[in-house]
C-alpha cells in the first residue's frame, strides 16, 4: 500500500473524535523499545491473521482488547479492531476471509501510526 493512501487513511482517522483519542503510553512504548519494530510488525500479522481474516471471526466485535499491547491501541485507532469497524472505514466485507492485499493493508496501517506516535513521542519528550 503506498505511503499517501496510508497517510490518508491516519488523517482521516485522526480527525474522528473516537479514533483520535488513542494513545500509546509508557508500557507500550517500553514494550516496542525492547522488541523492536520488526517484532512488533510480526505481532501485528499474527494479530490480524489469528483475529480478523477469518470470514466469521471468533467473538468478532470482541476480540481486540483496549491494553496490554501497543498493537491492540493502534488497532482501535486505526479502526482495525473487528469486522464491521474494518468494514465501516475501508469498505472491507464482513462474511468473506482477509485477502493477503487486505491483511497487508491492515498491519501497514498498524505500524504506521505506531511510528507516528514513536515519532510524536520523542519529539515531545526531547522538548
């Protein structure tokens, strides 16, 4: 997916009073410094395979928890949580499996506003 769909899609997002309001905090910023991005990235995957390509995915709507990993926060924010928020934002069908381009598109998005706001953060803190 390239960077200007993507930056679109985070603009877009940011300007939704729900979506916007999602950060990371200092456990999930702890959590990317000491596994780094690539494991994360691998995390994001997992996350996006196990919980949202299915057709009819297991408690669907449910299955994103708001804490306890960074990839679950930018998941809400990037309305990549459930089926129907996939659905509602990107127009991606609810009752058919992920293709491979869709799955890449979700764990893109994902990584991209966790760097947004690794970026944010160290600016903000070197300040």
């Amino acid at each position: 997916m390239s960077n200007s769909v993507i930056n679109n899609h985070l603009f877009k997002l940011n300007k939704s009073k729900f979506r916007s309001k999602f950060d990371l905090d200092i456990k999930e910023y702890e959590y990317i410094n000491k596994h780094g991005l690539d494991e994360i990235t691998k995390h994001t995957r997992k996350f996006i395979i196990d919980r949202l390509s299915p057709a009819f995915p297991f408690n669907d709507g449910k299955q994103t928890p708001f804490k306890n990993h960074p990839v679950f926060i930018a998941q809400h924010a990037t309305a990549t949580c459930c089926r129907k928020c996939m659905n509602k934002w990107y127009n991606i069908p609810k009752g058919v499996t992920l293709t491979s381009t869709q799955i890449d598109f979700a764990v893109d998005l994902i990584i991209s506003w966790i760097k947004l706001h690794l970026s944010t953060q160290y600016t903000s803190s070197s300040e």
